[in-house]
C-alpha cells in the first residue's frame, strides 16, 4: 500500500508468498520478483539483504526512454517504459490477464488502468499497473510465446 514502511516490505513479501506457495503447492512455481528501481534504493537494498527471495530470483528495474532493454549495473535492468506498455496492453488485448474481481487490491488497480495514461500526465498513482507491466514483461521473456498469435 502507499505510505506503507520500507522496512516491512521483506516481511509482508514473505506472508504473500506462504499464502502462494499454499495455494498453488502442486504447480511448484518458479519465483521471480521484478521490482520497479527508479526512485528511492532503499527498498531494493532491503530486498537484497532480506533472504526472501534467492539472489539469482530478484531482479531490480529502472524505466528507461530508451528502446532496448539493458544490464546495468549491481544486476539492475533497464527497461524501457514503452516495452512494458506494449506488452502489457498486448497481454490484455489477447485476453491473457484473468484477475478475479475479489483479489486484494483489484479495486485499486481497476481505479489505476481507468485513469492510466501512457504518457504519465494522468493525477492517480501507477504503482499497480506498472507492477502488473513488470510482472507481464518477465512472463513473456521467460515465454514468449504467450504473445505469439496462434495458429
């Protein structure tokens, strides 16, 4: 949530992912966590030094205007902002982002997209839908076939 204290991010990250791994224990998912670097290190560097999510799993992002995606340094990578976009609104327009209406934050984040705009001029915040954006991004580049058309 906005507001809420850095220094519980490595706790609440670890209640959310109990409650995955209880939920989806027989899919033994692969984690990955892709986290929006940008603006304060902070977070990142609490991330880093928690033991939540394995070194080689984590994975800090800054935005770039650029249009290819880049290493950077200290495992950081550069993304650019239109990439995630296009991605995003490719995942949503091949109907392949199915998000029950009772899910934690799904309000907020209906309230984000409708106000959302792809030049950053719009007053809500877009905390949530570039979460989704970032989440959506490492999916196709681990399966980049989810956004091929099939035959």
């Amino acid at each position: 949530p906005l507001g809420a204290a850095h220094f519980d991010l490595p706790a609440r990250l670890k209640s959310i992912l109990a409650t995955c791994d209880a939920q989806h224990a027989p899919y033994k998912l692969a984690r990955t966590l892709a986290m929006d670097a940008t603006g304060e290190s902070t977070p990142i560097q609490l991330m880093r030094r928690s033991s939540v999510v394995p070194p080689g799993c984590f994975h800090p992002v800054t935005l770039t205007s650029g249009y290819t995606t880049s290493d950077l340094k200290d495992s950081y990578k550069g993304i650019p902002r239109p990439d995630l976009l296009t991605r995003l609104r490719s995942a949503f327009e091949m109907k392949l982002i199915h998000l029950p209406i009772t899910a934690p934050g799904f309000a907020a984040l209906e309230q984000e997209l409708i106000q959302f705009r792809a030049d950053g001029n719009q007053r809500e915040h877009d905390d949530l839908v570039f979460a989704l954006a970032l989440a959506t991004w490492f999916v196709v580049q681990k399966r980049k076939e989810v956004l091929m058309p099939k035959r």
